[in-house]
C-alpha cells in the first residue's frame, strides 16, 4: 500500500488568486456608483457629486465617442472598418465644459485622456468662437448601466440667435462599471435647437477635495468681497470704530518717564495809585 501524502502549506498560494479576484469582485461591486447630475429630489440615495472614477470614465468614452461619430460640422460618421471603431481618440483641437463641481484634477485629466488636442473651455475661446465646445450636461450611473448627455455644435447649419452656433444633444448610453470597463451601446441624436446652450464651466484654479460642495455654497456679497479682498491688493486695515477710546480703570497703566517743565513763577502785580487807606479799627 503506497501513501501519499499532500502538501497543505500549497493550498493558501494555488487559492490566493482567486480570492484576490473574489475580494476584488465584491469591493468594485459594492462600490459601482450610483450619480445622478444634475440632481433629481427624488433620488434621495443617490449623490450629485460627479466627482468620480466611474463617472469620470463614463464621460470619457461618452465625450470619444460623439466627438469621433458626430463632428462639428458633418453628420454621423459610422466606422467603415475595425481599426476606425476601435478608435477611441480624439485627434482634432476640441474645448469641452464640463459639469458644474467638477475639481481640478478631475477636469484636466479627463480632456487629457479625451485627446491630445483637448482643452478646458475658457472665456478666450469662448470669445475666439475658437475651437468647438461640447457640453456634458447630464451624467446618470446606475451600477452597471450609464447615460451622459452631450451638446455639440452643428457646424453645418446656420447660426441661431445672437449669432451662437446651433448645438444638438447627444444620448449615451453605456454599460460596464466594476470590472468591466465602461463602453459604448448605444447613442441617440435629438432634434437640434430643443435644449438651451448651458453656462460655461471653468477649470477651477486651486484644487478642492469638496468642489462640488463649494460650488453649491452662496457667493460672497458685494460687501464681503470689499472686505476680504480690497482692490489695492493690500489687507484691509481693522476696523477701530467701536473700539475703546481709553484704557480700562483697572488695567496697569504704564509709568510716564516725560519731565513737565515747572510752572513759570507768577509776575508780581503793581499796586493801585492813590493814597493809602488804613484799614478799619475795630471798635
């Protein structure tokens, strides 16, 4: 009889891979996100903070995909081969505005990965009409499902009112999320003109971990930015007007080392002229 006898010590090295996939699994699952922007009232479990990895992945492909399929200035161009619908990149010069809370970090590293020639919408290129701006103005994640509306500018129509380009909304729909990665399903053009041109949404200067929450605060009034922020540049000098004139009656006062100059001595008077009057006797 021949006994064979197995090596225990393997079992914990041979299993750690699938439990690693399995942990992985379970967290990512746990962790697919649930966003609605802008907010619904209704949706009281889900958040309006964009602000995340799998929303910041699904407006990427989504921004890919209309920038690469709805040009500015043609209309729909469907992939003839492999190699063009495999392509994802952007090649050409493209301004995109983003949702409103989007940090900084967030918003410089999504239009770097759109594409080499993709930029943050500013004022100057709002003013340069220079190169096109396309919106994202909903972004809506539901664990393995997604939709991101996209504004883009139609190019080949004439200008609408006060001579701004007609823009059209895109409808993306996604699946994917945890481990798999966001893609492309299907898109959907609506009627041009129907949705109004949002406002701008600037690059924030400074990085904020709480951006979307500092955004929704209330601006500072007129007379808060007066204070804080004069326009010499300089720190606005405290305010004394209700500040105490004199010194408390029971704080220490400080000893007085000055030396008064001596009263000058009194100049004697002259006496009356006339005759000497004697005083009275007393009787």
């Amino acid at each position: 009889m021949i006994r064979t006898r197995t090596n225990l010590s393997l079992l914990p090295t041979a299993l750690l891979p699938a439990m690693l996939l399995t942990a992985a699994a379970t967290l990512t699952g746990c962790q697919r996100p649930y966003t609605n922007y802008p907010e619904i009232p209704t949706a009281q479990t889900a958040k309006e903070d964009p602000n995340s990895p799998g929303s910041e992945t699904a407006i990427i492909r989504a921004m890919q995909f209309v920038a690469n399929r709805y040009t500015p200035g043609g209309p729909r161009v469907d992939a003839t081969s492999a190699a063009e619908a495999g392509k994802v990149t952007v090649d050409y010069p493209l301004a995109i505005s983003l949702p409103t809370g989007m940090r900084k970090s967030y918003y410089e590293r999504i239009a770097r990965l759109i594409g080499p020639g993709v930029v943050p919408v500013s004022q100057e290129i709002l003013d340069a009409h220079s190169p096109p701006v396309y919106y994202v103005t909903r972004v809506w994640m539901r664990r393995t499902e997604g939709q991101v509306d996209i504004m883009r500018p139609m190019g080949e129509l004439s200008q609408g009112a006060e001579g701004k380009p007609i823009y059209q909304t895109i409808t993306v729909r996604l699946v994917g999320g945890g481990l798999d990665p966001w893609r492309v399903v299907h898109a959907r053009a609506w009627e041009p003109g129907i949705d109004p041109i949002p406002e701008p949404y600037f690059v924030p200067e400074v990085e904020r971990v709480d951006q979307f929450n500092y955004m929704k605060k209330p601006p500072p009034s007129p007379a808060e930015k007066a204070f804080w922020t004069p326009e010499s540049g300089t720190p606005k000098p405290a305010d004394h007007t209700n500040a105490p004139t004199d010194a408390p009656s029971n704080s220490p006062k400080e000893p007085d080392d000055t030396v008064e100059a001596p009263a000058p001595a009194p100049t004697p008077t002259e006496a009356p002229s006339g005759p000497e009057v004697a005083p009275a006797q007393p009787k």
